[in-house]
C-alpha cells in the first residue's frame, strides 16, 4: 500500500487518489489517436484455475452465443462515429480461453476489419488443451500470427500445487512450432511451492528448445479473491529467481524484452498491454484513451443487457489529469525497460524533462536509470524495483478493482489510493 501511494504522490505531485466513478460516457473519442491496439476478452474456459484472478466463467453454448451477439453489437456501438477505417497497431484475443469461441473468431475479426486495417497482427491466448491441428489450422485461416500458450510449469509437482496437469507440453509446443507463427510465447509461473532455481531453469530452457520464441515469466500473485491453497514462495525468493532467470537468458544470448518477458534476438513481440491507447471489447475489458481510462461490467448478464439497449456496457471510468496519464505512461514505458522522450511528448503534449526533470536527475543519480540519445533506459536495479512495484500495483490496483467488479456489475465509485 504504502510503495503504490507513495510513487503516486511523488509523481503525481498530488495526494489527490485515482478515482473510478460511474459517470460513463456513450461515445468513446479514439478517432485521432495513434498507436491504437485492439483487445477483445473471451470469459469462458473448460474449467477454473484457482489460481487465476482474470475474469471467466464455465464455457456453456448457450451463452457463449449470446456473448457473441453482443460483442458485435459492441463493436458496431464504439465505432458507429468512425468516418474512416482507422489503422490499429494490433488485436489480441485473451481471456479465459478465447479458442472456446474458435468457430465465432471470423465473424468477430471481419466485424472489426470494417472498422479497423489491423497492420501488426493478431494474437490469441491458448491453453494447452486447445493444441491441436484443427484449431491451429483454423488459426492460420484466420490470419492469426502470434500465440501465447499457458504453460505455467513443465515440472508436475509444480503444476500439481497450481492445480493443472502436464499433457505432452513439449510435444504441443513443437506442433505449434511448425506451423510457424510469427510469435510463440510460453508463459511461465515462477515461486510456486516446491519450484527450485534448477526446475525454472530447466523451464524456461524447455520453452525455448520446443520452439518459444519469446518466455514471459510471471511471479506467482496471491489474489485475494483466487481460492490458492499452495501460496507463493516469499520476496526474496522471487528476487533471487528473476536474478537466475535474467542471467540464464543473458549467457544464451536472449534478450530481456521487458521486466517479465525473455525474446530470441529479432523476433516479433506479444504484448497486448503495451499499447499507447487501447480500445477493449468484452465483459472486465479496460480501454485506455488519451485522458480516460475505463474498465466493462464484469457481468455477462449485464453486458448484454446493457448492448440490447444501445448502451456501452462500461463500468467505472477515471478521467485523468495530465500528470496522472502522463504517470501511467511511463509507468507502462517503463515496463519495457525504456521511456521513449518524443513519443512521451507526442503523447503528452509536453517534454518529459520538463515535467518529470527532478525526478529524472534523481533516478540517474541513484542509478535507476541512463540517458541515451532518445530513451531513458532502466538498469538491473531499476528493473528489480520495477518488479517489485509492479506486483504491489497488482495486489492495491488491480486486486481491488477487479474484486470490486466481480461482485457489483456497475459500482458507483472506486477509489484507489
Ligand atoms: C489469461 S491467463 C491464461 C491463458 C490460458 N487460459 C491458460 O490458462 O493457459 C494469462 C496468464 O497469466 C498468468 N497468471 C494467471 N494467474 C496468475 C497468478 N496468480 N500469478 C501469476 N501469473 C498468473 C499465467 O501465466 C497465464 O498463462
Ligand atoms: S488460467 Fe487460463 S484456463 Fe485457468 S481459469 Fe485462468 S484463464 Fe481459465
């Protein structure tokens, strides 16, 4: 609590909170912005990880294709005051387990591509039971050119203790390796019980040797709505892990892409939040806009409800001040491990030097950060910290939103302090 109000005050300069209200509004303004990333959520799985605080539910036919209806009619309401096709930077399918709606995809992806000339791809999500050929065949014909597959763990204890099982990882992950997507991601979970320095090591290894081309290493979060009955190993265990994980994939020449994620050189990257601006479609979807930042109900129910009358499904939105979305830009730039000073001010309206020049000479001083011609780039320890502060924005933001959301479909007000 403490670290996250903290930085929020240091760089807002402000003790004013983030506060989320109802007051939504109708029409989402997204016409003029650039580097605009698309996402759409599919709450449905086969069954629940307990582990896993994203919103979803059991998969059933019935009301997947009620879902189905109303993300189109989604669709058609956000974009209805489009008078162009407006270039985006790229779409995502996450979820839950989007492949449960394999068959509805093209109507979903033509629906968008009346709207939209989608330039750097689509990527979806896949849970290991969805590897097989017909599904990456359908995915091909779709022109899906990045997966990212939940792994987790290779190692069966380590499964066991998040409640999943191995089914012929490595033998899935070389079938999706020769269907030649541009990007194979591998997620891993790191500071599970019972997981030692060696088994991630030899994880990651496997990702890489059965055809990964990018890992993404997350450290295990206690939700506190999740049901974990194993909890994660402590901070200084996850502290020394990401050291081993970051120093394996130095000396095999992999490179560190961002705090949690590892790439072969000169491959593509799968990464759905690190986008200027994004608009979100879907039950729990968060849109991020040049001054507002809105989250949809988390009800499936409502969301419907609410598209059948011609109203956007959102739940609460943040109207930003400046600083506050200039903070969360760089909060997000920095997640890369490197600030962007004219796409900063592109997006901001003013210089980064002059609005954050203290904190800025501060950072270098500590060794937090280095200048280069046009970045600031993080260092190890910044990295670390980086880290550290993400997961504590995970368990004070995050956490509380989406408990919040889960049991109130439209709530009035949430204040994150
Ligand atoms: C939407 S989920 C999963 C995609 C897919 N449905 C699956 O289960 O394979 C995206 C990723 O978030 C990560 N994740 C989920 N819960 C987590 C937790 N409690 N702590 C850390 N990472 C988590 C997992 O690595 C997971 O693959
Ligand atoms: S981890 Fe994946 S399969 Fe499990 S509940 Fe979460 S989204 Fe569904």
């Amino acid at each position: 609590m403490l670290i996250t109000s903290m930085l929020r005050i240091i760089l807002t300069r402000s003790f004013k909170p983030f506060v989320f209200t109802g007051r939504n509004e109708n029409k989402l303004k997204f016409e003029s912005l650039e580097d605009m990333g698309l996402y759409v959520h599919i709450p449905f799985c086969r069954s629940i990880c307990r582990f896993c605080p994203y919103f979803k539910e059991v998969y059933d036919n019935y009301k997947a294709e009620s879902y189905k209806t109303a993300l189109l009619k989604e669709i058609d309401l956000v974009c209805r005051n489009l008078k162009e096709k407006k270039h985006a930077a790229s779409l995502y399918f996450g979820g839950g387990t989007p492949a449960l709606m394999i068959d509805d995809m093209k109507e979903i992806i033509d629906k968008l591509k009346n709207y939209f000339i989608i330039e750097g791809g689509i990527g979806i999500e896949l849970h290991p039971e969805d590897i097989k050929e017909t599904n990456l065949d359908k995915l091909k014909k779709l022109g899906i050119n990045m997966v990212s597959v939940g792994i987790q763990s290779f190692d069966e204890k380590c499964l066991h203790n998040l409640g999943r099982k191995n089914d012929r990882f490595e033998e899935k992950l070389n079938l999706v390796k020769s269907y030649e997507f541009d990007v194979v991601d591998v997620d891993l979970i790191f500071a599970i019980p019972g997981q030692t320095d060696k088994i991630l090591l030899k994880d990651i290894k496997t990702a890489f040797d059965n055809g990964a081309t990018q890992v993404s290493t997350y450290p295990f979060i206690d939700f506190t709505f999740a049901d974990n009955s194993c909890k994660p190993m402590p901070e200084k265990t996850k502290k020394k892990m990401l050291n081993k994980l970051t120093e394996y994939c130095g000396n095999i020449n992999i490179e560190r892409t961002s705090v949690w994620t590892f790439a072969r050189q000169g491959t593509k990257r799968y990464s759905s939040v690190t986008r200027d601006n994004f608009l979100g479609f879907g039950v729990s979807a968060a849109t991020l806009l040049s001054n507002t930042f809105k989250i949809n109900t988390f009800s499936i129910a409502e969301y419907i409800k609410r598209l059948n009358n011609g109203i956007l499904p959102s739940s609460v939105t943040l109207y930003f001040t400046k600083r506050q979305r200039a903070v969360y830009y760089l909060f997000w730039s920095a997640y890369s491990l490197k600030i962007d000073i004219q796409k900063f001010e592109k997006m901001i309206g003013e210089s980064l030097d002059k609005m954050f020049g203290i904190e800025l000479l501060l950072a270098e001083k500590l060794g937090l950060l280095v200048k280069k011609k046009d970045c600031y780039e993080l260092t190890p320890k910044s990295s670390y910290w980086y880290h550290i502060i993400e997961q504590f924005y995970t368990r004070e933001y995050i956490d509380k939103m989406w408990n919040v959301s889960r049991k109130e479909a439209f709530p009035d007000k949430i204040v994150l302090r």
